[in-house]
C-alpha cells in the first residue's frame, strides 16, 4: 500500500519530497499563503491551489488512519483473524470502503438474524444455501423448539432467511458493486405530493421528474432536495430503466451466493430471500446512501461556485483612494448620504428626500452639490437596491448641472450592507452613526476598496451564491473563510489603516492579534517599521514570519516596508545593491537594471533563484496589486425597470453570480438577468467561468422578458437573433430545470437493459413477485 505521501504526490501530480516538506511545514503551523508565496524552495514550488487540495486530502486521509485504527483495535477485541479481511482493511482508499468492510463485525442492536443465530437456526440457513435440493418445510421440522422461541416450521424459515438476508447484504465486495451499477443505472425520480400543486408553485418544473442520479448537476439536485424538505415533493430512486428494473441486481445477488433457478426443491425459497435482500435491505441502503452521496456532490459544486464568486467580487477592481459620497437609496425613507475621504474616514452624513413622497429633488441636488464642493468629491457609490435607478437619475441630474465637479457615479451592489449596519463590528467602528448611515458608508468604502470593505461581512451574506441555505453550512463557512483570506493575502495589506477584520485574515494572525496591532496603532501612532509588530502583544517570532510579507508600510523608514519583500530576505536585497551600487530607493522601480540582473547570482542555500526572482519582480512594481484596472458598467438612461426593457436592445452591465448553468447579469433593472451557459459564446462552453467572472462588465442583447415570472434571458452574443412571439423562449428555458431525461441521459438508460443471460433467472424473480401478490 502507497505511504500517505506517496499517495498525495500521486493525487497532486507532484513529487514525494515536495510533498512531505508541505506537509511539515503545515504541521509546524504554517499557512498555505505563506508557503506558496515564501517556500517554493522548500516546496518545489508548489503552488497555492496544490496546498489547499493538499491540506483538504490530508485531513481526509488522516481521518481515514483514524478510523482505521478504530476498526483494527474492534477485530481484535473480537478475535477476528481473518488474513484477507485485515489486508482488504489495511489497503482501503476510502471511508466508505472501510465501512463495507467492517460492516458485518460492527457492533450492534440485536437484529431479527443476531436472534435467530441464538435460536440456533445458523446450521439451517446454512444447509438451504449450501443444498437447494432440500425440501425447506421439510428440512427446518428439525429446528423448531419452543424454548428457542421457534414455535413452528414458519418461524424457522424465517430465521433462516433473516440469517441469509444479513449475509447477502453483508458482503463489501458485492456490496461495492452493485452500489456502483446503482450509480451508473439509477434513476431519480421525484413526484408532487398530493395537494401541494400550489403551495409547490415554484418546484413545478419537478412535479413530475425522472433523470439518471449521476448526470443531475448541483443545482438541479439542491432544488430537488429543498422540494423534499418543504414537503412538496417525494423522491424516489429506481435502479434502472425497464419492466424489471431490480432484475439485475437481484441476479447478481444470486450469482455471488451460488444461486440458480434450476426447479430444485429449495430453488424458490432462496430466489425469494435475495428478493427480500435486495429491496427490504440492501437496496433501501443503498438509495439513502446514493442520494446523500448526490446531495454531498450537490453540496460540494454548489461550495465551489459560491467560492469562485466570492474569490471574483473580492478581487475587483478598487476605485482607489479618492474621496467618495456614499448613497442609500430608499424612497419614503430618503436617501442616506455618507462622504468618506480618500482613507474611507467618516466625514459627514445626513439624508435627502428627492423622491415620493416628499418629492425634494431641487432641494436635494443643492445638498449634494454642496458636500461635494465641500468636501472635494470624486466618486458617488450608489447602492442598487429600492430606488437605486431613480437615485442614479439624482447624481446624473447633479453631474449635468455641474460638470466643473468631474464626478464619477456607479451603482454597486449593496448586498450585505445591511448585515454589516446592524452588526457588532459597525457598532464599534462607527458608534456615533445610526445603523441606517452606516449602510451608506459601507457603500461609498466598498466602491473605494470592495476587499478591505467586504470583509467585515459574513461572506454568506454577500449573495454570490446559490441555495447557499441548503448546503453543509459549516462546509460552506470553512470554504469561504479560505477564499477571504486567499485573497487578503494575494493583494497585501496595508498596517496603518487596515481594520481588525481586514487584519484579522493575514497570515499567521486571528482576531486577538488583530485587535491588539489595532489598539498599539492608536495608542503609539503609525507603525515605522515591520520590526515594531514584535512589540505587539502576544505576536511573537513565529506569528511575525508568518504575517510579515504580507503586511505593508507604504511612507516607512524602511522602503523594502511597502513591498511584497519578506524581511528576512532583506539580506538578498542588501547584496544586489551592493553589485549594483545604488540606494534602495533609487533601484525600486528601476526596471532597465532589474532587467539586467541574473537571479542565479544572489540565490544562496536559504533563499534559491524562485525567491530571488521573486525579489526582483517587486523591486521592479513594489506593492503591486493583482487586481484588475477599474471600470464600471454604463447603464442606459430611460431603462430603469423591467418594463423598460424590449427584446433586442443590447445593454451593457455586471456579472453578479456564476452558475453551472449561466451567469447572472444587472442591467440596471432592480431584477438580475440570466445569460444561460447556451448563450455566453459561439462555441460550446463547459464552465461559464472561462468566458465571464463575478464583478466583469459585458455587454448582453436583451433576447426575452417574462413580466410575470420576473425573469429576463439575455445573450452575450449580440447577434442572436430575438425569439419571435409564442416561441418557447431562452428565458424558460434557461430557468426551467428539464423535468425529462436528457438526449445523454436517456441514451444511459437506454443501454442498462439485462444481458441475455439474465432472462431465466430474472423470470424466477418476477414469477416469485408475483407468488407473493
């Protein structure tokens, strides 16, 4: 059997030395962002989507070992010495592999064969298995004994057969297969539950759905679930496509047992105790396993998506430091106004009435006027929610009456604002500002910089996910905290002006050691070197190398401070300025001679060429940020509302979400549009995310709009031609999961009908069925 090494470096493509020094290094406490970034010497230059699989499958395996032991100390505590049993245990790859296996030794409640083993009915179940030729009524007289609780013929068949039953159900290599054949012929099938027709209005594309379990994708399989859980729908799982769909299971049974219909006395007795096996046990077993293994992949894609969302919206674009008004829009309530500087300080709030039913819209426009001039303005962030467009109308009124002002307005997704407004965090960071001004001042932050902003949200809250409710919600939370602080330590930090929360998901610190960097910074002023977080409680030598690099000083004493550069690689820097004889601060952006350097040069036994190159590119761009360049959607005047909008128009506007099947795009409307995966190029598209990202501005025609439903298709192929009327349109169909089996599907159910050989025998189920009806 593979080493637990040599099976990660198998998994990861790479190789075991590589793999073992990851390994230590995350043991010893280090941070995938800080090896990927800081030991690609140690690693081999493995990179930071290597160590996340790499740490996910370790925690598996070693829970595996775990589990393993578990199951090794039970055998020998009960005596069992089985060779083969002990070597099938020590090579298993999986969970559920070493459960099969240990399935039949398990301790358990006393079972209907557990009694009547005790009957003694063992040797009887044995003899009809063994000899079919033995007449079974006949045969089990012998066992019946009153004392035992065998009251008669009918009681000892039966033991015999509950004995038989578990043993069949038993077996891990059966067992396997046939749980593998279930997967690949199943279908799932879900029903409405009478009377429900309306309550379920919104699952009725299920109401009366069949589709093989192994093609269902993620979102398709939550809806499903959730249907289930509300009590709309039942599903179902039937093993395969035809008039005997159990048929091929049943023989297999049969065969691994020595089974035949051959018209021998105890032929049907046993026939029928497979069928018993089968559907009484196994096959209940195994449909509750399969749709927990259909709901655990469910889960898993639908973690992943939200994941590379929520990775997309953090690593937008910033607006940058320039001075900006937060706008809240609402329309009885007024618009809440925030201007922060260009550091995201609190300068001034208040509220404007400009819409129904006050109507105030002069009066408005002189008061953002004012702040604006005031305050030096650059930037307006308004938030696309209730009265957003009819805000925007506001800041576009504002920019045509003053052009001297230069301003800039964009709409920004306020998801989450409201969480942020009412939380403990605002309460402490703005404690002078009601909760509803908050929310305009986490809007203006989060156009200034949506990473530093985002971050003090609880990421589900965000809303770049789906059926986020549905999924593992501590799954979810351990992914998502992964993405958060991926992406804080992909850009850097800035240690003067981040938050705790900011601070919070740097390498090597955590909430405390936040706070106390942030209580420090008010108490001694900006912090002049890397150095002085040693000063900080509780961050000692190992915590400072872990957060070092990350962290930023951008007017330092130190100019190495504001880069990338870890500082215990300053000692590199000192030697290319020595054979370059220039100060650091004349060499930093100095390209034409980086350009000339050879990183073999400066590499020694701590710090090899991948770092020293490493080096020099920052040396090149200190501080640089992997974001892309700024830009926001232009929406159009006049398309305001979903009735504003006609098949053909082509719009520009926001990507929001990423699904498997589309994405999800806010033309201005107040009601996101779906692009389905058929629409995002002229060439087939296996995952939407290699055409469109979360945050990306496109432009989309307009192809369909169902007013009703509130549902609107588009196309980034702008010469799509628009559905005539009555078509069935993009609109439905992209929204509406198919309640049939696909073209692929089918043709997979088509090809699971029982091989000639099985005829006979699946004869003898069927004629035992019906003996029984």
């Amino acid at each position: 059997m593979l080493s637990l090494i040599d099976l990660l470096a198998q998994e990861l493509a790479a190789q075991p030395h590589q793999v073992e020094a990851a390994v230590a290094l995350l043991d010893a406490g280090a941070t995938v962002p800080f090896i990927a970034r800081y030991r690609k010497e140690v690693t081999g230059g493995l990179d930071d989507t290597q160590l996340r699989l790499l740490e996910q499958r370790l925690a598996y395996l070693r829970d595996l070992e775990e589990r393993r032991a578990v199951i090794v100390a039970s055998l020998t505590e009960q005596g069992v010495t089985d060779a083969a049993l002990h070597s099938a245990i020590a090579t298993a790859t999986t969970k559920q592999r070493l459960e099969d296996l240990y399935l039949p030794y398990k301790p358990k409640r006393r079972t209907k064969a557990q009694l009547a083993r005790a009957a003694g009915l063992a040797p009887l179940a044995e003899q009809l298995l063994a000899n079919p030729d033995l007449v079974p009524t006949v045969h089990a007289a012998q066992f019946v004994d009153a004392n035992q609780g065998v009251a008669d013929v009918a009681a000892a068949l039966e033991g015999a057969r509950q004995i038989l039953m578990e043993q069949f159900t038993e077996d891990a290599e059966l067992t396997g297969r046939l749980r593998d054949q279930l997967w690949e012929r199943g279908i799932l099938t879900a029903q409405v539950v009478a009377g429900k027709e309306q309550e379920g209005a919104k699952f009725a594309d299920y109401f009366a759905y069949r589709e093989l379990i192994r093609t269902i994708p993620s979102h398709r399989a939550l809806a499903l679930f959730r249907g289930r859980n509300q009590g709309v729908l039942t599903l179902d799982l039937l093993p395969d496509e035809g008039e005997l769909p159990d048929a091929s299971y049943q023989h297999q049974i049969a065969q691994h047992f020595g089974i035949h219909a051959r018209g021998r006395a105890a032929d049907d007795w046993l026939i029928e105790t497979v069928r018993k096996a089968w559907r009484v046990k196994l096959f209940t077993r195994l449909e509750l396993e399969l749709k927990g293994r259909l709901l655990e992949a469910a889960d898993a894609e639908a973690i992943r998506v939200f994941a590379l969302n929520l990775k997309d919206l953090l690593l937008a674009a910033p607006a940058g430091r320039l001075a900006t008004m937060g706008l809240d829009p609402g329309l009885r309530t007024g618009v809440k106004v925030a201007v922060v500087d260009n550091t995201g300080r609190v300068v001034v709030t208040g509220t404007i009435y400009p819409h129904v039913p006050k109507n105030q819209w002069d009066a408005s426009l002189k008061t953002l006027a004012t702040l604006v001039q005031l305050h030096g303005v650059q930037l307006v962030s308004i938030g696309n929610g209730t009265g957003g467009r009819e805000t925007e109308r506001l800041v576009r009124d504002l920019i045509r009456q003053h052009p001297e002002f230069g301003l800039r307005a964009l709409l920004v997704s306020e998801a989450g604002a409201s969480v942020y407004s009412a939380s403990e965090y605002a309460a402490h960071e703005l404690p002078e500002l009601d909760v509803s001004l908050r929310g305009a001042v986490s809007i203006a932050r989060r156009l200034q910089d949506p990473l530093a902003e985002l971050v003090k949200i609880d990421p589900k809250a965000i809303g770049v996910g789906q059926y986020q409710h549905d999924v593992n919600q501590a799954g979810l939370a351990r992914s998502l905290e992964l993405v958060v602080e991926d992406c804080v330590n992909a850009v850097g930090v800035e240690l003067n002006t981040a938050s705790v929360p900011l601070l919070a998901r740097v390498s090597g610190l955590n909430n405390t050691l936040a706070e106390n960097i942030v209580r420090l910074r008010e108490e001694r002023g900006a912090f002049k070197t890397r150095r002085q977080l040693l000063d900080v409680p509780r961050l000692g030598a190992k915590t400072f190398e872990q957060c070092a690099g990350f962290l930023r000083i951008p007017d330092g004493d130190e100019p190495l401070d504001a880069s990338a550069v870890h500082p215990e690689a300053y000692p590199v820097v000192r030697r290319i300025l020595a054979r370059v004889n220039k100060d650091i601060r004349a060499l930093i952006g100095d390209r034409a001679t980086l350009r000339q350097l050879n990183p073999r040069e400066f590499a020694d036994p701590q710090f090899g060429e991948p770092t020293v190159r490493d080096i020099l590119a920052e040396l090149e761009k200190p501080g640089r940020d992997p974001r892309p360049e700024f830009k926001a959607a232009a929406l159009q005047e006049g398309v305001e509302s979903i009735g504003d909008l006609t098949p053909g128009m082509i719009l520009e506007g926001t990507v929001t979400n990423v699904a498997n099947f589309g994405a999800f795009v806010d033309i201005g409307v107040h009601q996101d549009g779906l692009v389905h995966v058929s629409m995002l190029a002229d060439h087939f598209v296996k995952d939407p995310r290699e055409v469109v990202k979360s945050g990306q501005v496109v432009r989309v025609k307009v192809l369909e709009i169902d007013l009703e439903r509130r549902r609107i298709a588009l196309s980034l192929r702008l010469d799509e031609p628009v559905p005539t009327a009555g078509a069935a349109g993009s609109t439905r169909g992209a929204a509406r999961s198919t309640g049939s089996v696909t073209r692929s599907a089918a043709a997979a159910v088509k090809s699971t009908a029982p091989p000639a050989g099985e005829n006979t025998l699946a004869a003898a189920f069927a004629n035992a069925k019906n003996k029984r009806s």
